[in-house]
C-alpha cells in the first residue's frame, strides 16, 4: 500500500455527502484527500449505521479522535449509556469494511468494544463462521445472518460495478473483481446448507 508522505495534523471532516468516485469507489472524507476510502466510519453519533468512507491513514486518525462519550456529561451521558445497552448494534464492527484487509489490526477494535455483545442474529450466526467467511461478507458488505438470495443479489451488483468494460480507467477493478468471485465462492459454500 501507498504511504503518504505527511499526514495533516488537523484532521477535518468534508462537509456534505459521501463522495463517490466516477468507478463508484468511495472517496475519502477527510478534508484535502481523495484517496480511495475503503474503511467505513459512522457519520456521527445519531446516524452510527450510516457511514463514510475513510483511506486508512484517516480512518486511523478519525479512530484515534473519536470518542463516543466525548462531549456528553451526566444525565445526556448516562441516557446514552443506557441507550447503548438496549439498542440494535451494527452486526460489524466498523474498519472490517471492504479492503479492511489490508490493515494489520481493525482500528476500531478497542473503541468499540460496547458493540460486542452477542445479541444480534447477525452477530449469532457471525460467530460460526471462519474467518475466509467473515472477510467474504464483509467485502460484500453484508451481515453474516443474510440468505443466499441476498448475497446472489449483491453479488450480482459488484460484479457488474467492477466487469472490466465499466472500468477502462481503473485498473484494480479487475483484481477486486478477482476478490469478489473468490468471495462468492465461499459465501455460497456457506450457505448452501442454510
Ligand atoms: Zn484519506
């Protein structure tokens, strides 16, 4: 992967909505960079299941800014607290997003440990699985708990999203195409005795 040479220390946000690139990649949403972002980050803390896209080197800084509890003192503190228990958690945890891969660790890892409870049906059924199966969902970006038409459906998506004569310009199409075949591969082995 590409270092960059200087990461800017005042890590900001771009205002409005997630970019996309003409290939329908993610762009990065830290201000001044147009990376591809592969690393999916909660837009804020009333929206965390929708996301924006960071490269790795943001998502690194916006894990490291984030805190979920910043800001908030007594009671709004304690409601979120409560909150938190009883909601439905997003089934992954966030930075395990298509490419997530590529990073040594999951940035999130220890930030979010509260989305950890084994209480979803997502979350049930992800602890069956194989790690080759985890990675399979999540580059198709869905929750382990979906059934082989929504994962033929998607599948379907990316492969025409990524099919080479839609992508002339971008030549890692092609070998993210590749990733998405082999995915396959595996999420249909995997559900077939569903
Ligand atoms: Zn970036």
């Amino acid at each position: 992967m590409r270092r960059k040479q200087k990461i800017d220390p005042e890590f900001a946000v771009k205002a409005g909505e997630q970019m996309i690139s003409d290939t329908g990649q993610h762009i990065c949403m830290a201000e001044g960079c147009f990376d591809i972002g592969s690393h999916p980050a909660p837009k804020n803390r009333q929206e965390l299941r929708s996301y924006i896209w960071f490269c790795l080197d943001h998502i690194r800084m916006f894990n490291s800014q984030w805190n979920y509890y910043d800001g908030l003192e007594g009671d709004a503190l304690e409601r979120e607290i409560r909150r938190a228990t009883t909601w439905e958690r997003p089934s992954w945890k966030f930075g395990t997003g298509p490419s997530a891969k590529l990073s040594s660790s999951d940035p999130f890892e220890d930030k979010f440990r509260f989305f950890d409870e084994a209480d979803t049906p997502a979350h049930a059924a992800a602890q069956n699985l194989t790690t080759e199966q985890k990675k399979a969902f999540a580059l198709f970006e869905l929750t382990p708990d979906s059934d082989q038409e929504t994962i033929k459906k998607r599948y379907k998506e990316l492969a025409k999203k990524l099919h080479p004569d839609h992508n002339r310009s971008d030549p890692k199409a092609e070998d993210r195409l590749k990733e998405i075949n082999l995915a396959y591969a595996v999420l249909r082995k995997s559900t077939a005795h569903v």
